[in-house]
C-alpha cells in the first residue's frame, strides 16, 4: 500500500520546525501526525529520526544499508544544504513544477 507524506517546514533564524502527517490516499486518514515543536538546528537529524518514525509507523523494518543511507549526511554544512534545496526548488520551478529524475 501506498501513503502520502505532508508537511510544513518552519525556520527561524537557524532554528528548524517540523510537522509531518502520513495519509492513506485511499480513504484519506492521517494515519500519523507528528508535529516537531523542538524548533532544533540540526537538520540532518531532524530528517533521521522523521524517516526512521516513518519507518516504525509503517511496520517496515530498515536493513542495515537502509539505516545507513538515512543517516547519511551529503554535508555537514547546513548552510550548503539550503542553497542546495533552493537550487532544486528553482530547478523545480522552471520545469513547470515538473520533477526532474537523474543529474
């Protein structure tokens, strides 16, 4: 079975909110909602435990190599993930909102 993943992203000076709600699209209950008031600055980590909460809520089991790519880190300077996540909204963005799959 498939779920949809929603959210909002909250971020004050270097402070980052989360909140995420899983839906089942077929009958369109949240089956999950967590709401992340912690207003953290580590937002690799924020994402790890958002996935690994996906994870047990959904009764999947991550493998080793799954929990490994979870926790990876592309860097460790968040500043060069923001400028990374605006580049792929405007990539986004001038695709007409069409993905782009591959470099």
């Amino acid at each position: 079975m498939a779920f949809v993943l929603t959210g909002t992203v909250s971020r004050v000076d270097q402070k980052v909110g989360i909140t995420g709600t899983l839906i089942n699209p077929r009958t369109d209950e949240a089956i999950w909602n967590k709401p992340d008031d912690k207003n953290r600055t580590d937002i690799f980590a924020i994402q790890a435990e958002l996935a690994q909460a996906i994870a047990g809520e959904l009764k999947t089991v991550l493998s080793s190599a799954e929990k490994k790519l979870v926790e990876r880190r592309a860097t460790e300077d968040p500043l060069a993930y923001d400028f990374f996540l605006k580049a792929r909204a405007e990539r986004y963005r001038a695709a007409g909102g069409r993905a782009h799959h591959g470099g």
